[in-house]
C-alpha cells in the first residue's frame, strides 16, 4: 500500500475513534440515569421550610455587638427570616427537619413540590441531636420518605442530596460518601452533641440544611445538617445526621417533644499523644475519665478517676465523641459493659444506664447544673465556676433573649452562684413578674443581661 492509501485509510478511521473517545461510557449513562430516577422518586416528599421569628429584648448593645444574631439592642423588635429543608415522614403530614432550622420561629411555613404550602407546628426539638419534627394537616395523604439503614453505607459510595439551597428549590447534587463517624464537628455545646457524621462532598450550601442525603437506591441514609467553609459556601466538605440516628430520635421526639438520653455520671477527655505516652498506652486507644459523678452508674460500677475507656460494649472508643454517639444508641436501662484501662490493668465494668433528668420548665426555662474543673475542661469553658446552662426551653423569656445550653451563669441579681443550692435560693427568691440581672459568660465574654419577666 501506498503513503497515500495508508494516509487516507488512517483519516478515514479518526472519526470512528473520536466518536468511540468521546461517547459517554455506559456505566455512565447509566448513573446518571439512576441519579435521575432518585430526583424523581424523592421530588413528593422533599420540602421548603421557611419561618419567621420575632425577637423582643432588653439586652444591651454592646452584648448584641459582640454576638450579633443571638442577641439584639436594648429595647428593639426585629423580625429573623429563614430558609430550610425537611422530607416528608408520615402521610398524615409529620415532617423532619433539622432543629436549627425551627429554633425559636414564632411561624413556620412548609411548601410541597405542588407549590401547596401548609403552617405547621413543632412536635418536638431536640438541639443536641439537631433533630426536629412539626406537623403540617394536609388535604390529602401525602407521600412519605424512604429510609434506609446508615449502618450499610460504605465510603466512596454515591450520595444525591436534595434540598433548597439559597431558596432554589428541589436542587439535587451528587457526590460520594467521604468519610463515615466524623465527630467535634460542630464543638461540644448546644447544637449536634451527639455528633456522628456522614461527610459527603455532594454540594451542600445555606438553605440544605433539613433536606435528606440519599444513596443511589433513593433511600435516605442521611439528614443534610452542616458543612465545613471558610466562605459561607460549598468547598465539598458536608456532614449529615446518619439516619440510623434519626429513627432512634424520632419517637421520642413526637411522644416526648425532645431525645431521651441515657447518662452514666462521668467525663472524659480525649487523649494526645503526649498524654498517651505519659499514661503508657502503647498504641491502645481511648478516653481519660476526668471525674465521675457520686451515687450514679459509672460510682456504683466501680469507675474511677484516672481510667481510661478502650471500648464500650466491645466496640472501640477512640474520643469523647465517640462515647457521646454509643450512648445515644442506647435506651436507658439499657446494659453497658465498659472496657478499662486502670494503670496497665485491664478491667470490664457492668452498668446500666440511667435517664437523663426529663426537661422542666426551671426558673425561666433554664436547666443548669453547677460548674467544676472537670466540667470545664470536658466542655471547653473558659471558667469552672457558676452554673452551666444545659438546657432553655422554648418559647420561655431565657430563649427569646438568646441563651444557649453552654454559656455559664456566674450572677443572679449581682450575687455569685457557684451551687444547685445557691441556684435555687437565688432563683425561688424572685417573683415571676420581677425582672432579673444574669451575669453570663460565653466563650472569653461576659456581660450583664436583663432577663424580662415572662410575659
């Protein structure tokens, strides 16, 4: 053959390989057609939330400075909008969201896919866990969500997040499983305690929050709940709620309107390599019991200050979050077998767990338990002293000012507070129509507040 007819054969061939190169593959094709099925099978139950929010306080401006949206200037109402997301639970209207997205909202509005949009009401709330449930009255049965099981999912699997970022509705992005078990996300305090994240680097942005994370089957295996930026959008690293977690929250949440959660009377701290190397760990993995409460079930089995935690229930525990995330899974009365280290011994502690004290309306919805060294150095506070908010109730004076679990209440009515005692006197002398002057510090803070009488 000829240069020429070797030439001409070669040409003649070029378009079949770039046609060849360029053809999607199948495996391609057939993903996104699967992506596709996903968006239309959760498009009826994925929704829009939006909620108002009036805030009326007393608090002084420069708290308001130094805090920004927690708290406003003295004398002043304002109005807070919203945008979030949520899917659909029950036929009946029952719908999950994350707790961030309703906290405080005196109106909440839900719009299906149909463009119906319906008011709905808080079922219950739980900001540890950043779970919520509210209620919308349908005119007719509604479609409702396929959960899945978090447990199955495997990093670098597909992950289709659905939801309303910036108010786009019924946006769908994709991406993969990144990492599974990710905790001190979100820090110790207040929203997302119990902290057992799915990351993703499907794109979640301002307004996903709520929404579900699926996998490739349509299944939610995750509620979309936070991301990691330094720009307050998307780089690709997201985190959500393993809905194995949701289904154990869900029904306490709508009988009891908050998570039951166990407790066993100690803190940790996790442990660095120096401090590892001090206790003579070797390679072995765990947590230091900082202090153990007396007359609880961690006191009763035996634990002590000083031990280390390797495992509970014969899984291992690598930090505090980890202990915070197998507690969760348990109900109280639950058994508990914990795996201990005690100077180089090897112990195995029996207990039962214990319930967490139910919440209560407390003096203006506050429930604080009294400071000490070990506390703060297991949450993080700048000071050991005074009581640690641990919880504030909704709709109460201490919510609408801006209190969250986590700041510390040194002062009532410019008299220190150190003990449940002194918390009690102090409060139980206040009438209810008095208003009061709490001394609060928030991170390196402080600042007097006004707290109004309720209303």
């Amino acid at each position: 053959m000829t240069t020429a007819l070797r030439l001409f054969a070669a040409l003649s061939l070029l378009p079949h390989f770039l046609s060849a190169a360029l053809a999607p593959s199948a495996a391609a094709v057939r993903a996104a057609e699967d992506f596709s099925k996903v968006a239309e099978l959760a498009d009826p139950w994925v929704v829009n939330i939006s909620t108002t929010q009036i805030v009326r306080s007393r608090v002084p401006q420069f708290w308001s400075d130094l805090y920004d949206q927690n708290f406003m200037s003295q004398g002043r109402e304002t109005t807070r909008q919203s945008l979030g997301s949520g899917f659909i639970l029950s036929a009946g209207g029952q719908v999950l969201t994350n707790a961030h997205v309703v906290a405080g909202a005196d109106e909440i509005k839900v719009r299906l896919v149909s463009g119906d949009e319906y008011s709905a009401t808080v079922l219950g709330e739980d900001e540890n866990v950043d779970l919520a449930v509210i209620q919308i009255q349908p005119k007719a049965p509604l479609t409702p969500a396929i959960l899945g099981d978090s447990s199955k999912v495997k990093v670098g699997e597909w992950a289709i997040a659905i939801g309303n970022p910036f108010g786009f509705d019924h946006s769908v992005t994709v991406g993969v499983i990144s990492a599974k078990e990710r905790g001190n996300v979100l820090g110790e305090q207040g929203r997302g305690r119990y902290q057992n994240f799915l990351q993703t680097d499907a794109s979640i942005n301002h307004g996903n929050s709520g929404g579900p994370l699926c996998n490739i089957q349509g299944e939610v295996i995750g509620i979309n709940t936070a991301i990691s930026t330094p720009n307050e959008g998307s780089i690709g690293i997201g985190f959500a709620i393993p809905i194995n977690m949701v289904k154990r929250a869900i029904p306490d949440l709508v009988k009891s309107g908050h998570v039951i959660t166990p407790r066993l009377g100690f803190f940790t701290q996790d442990i660095d390599a120096r401090l590892a190397a001090a206790l003579k760990l070797g390679g072995k993995k765990g947590v230091l019991v900082t202090d153990v409460i007396t007359g609880q079930s961690a006191d009763k089995a035996g634990l002590k200050r000083g031990d280390v935690i390797s495992a509970m229930n014969g899984r291992p525990v690598a930090g505090s979050a980890d202990v915070k995330s197998r507690l969760f899974e348990l109900r109280p009365g639950d058994p508990l077998q914990l795996s201990v280290l005690r100077k180089g011994q090897a112990l195995s502690l029996s207990l039962a767990t214990q319930a967490s004290p139910e919440e209560g309306q407390g003096w203006h919805g506050i429930e604080a338990e009294a400071n000490s060294n070990e506390k703060a150095r297991s949450l993080g506070l700048a000071i050991s002293r005074g009581m640690v908010v641990t919880r504030v109730a909704k709709g109460t004076s201490a919510e609408k000012i801006g209190l969250n679990a986590g700041d510390v209440i040194v002062e009532v009515n410019q008299r220190r507070v150190d003990s449940k005692a002194q918390w009690l006197k102090l409060t139980g002398e206040i009438e209810e129509d008095q208003d009061a002057i709490i001394l609060i510090v928030r991170g390196q803070q402080s600042a007097y507040v006004v707290l109004p009488a309720e209303e």
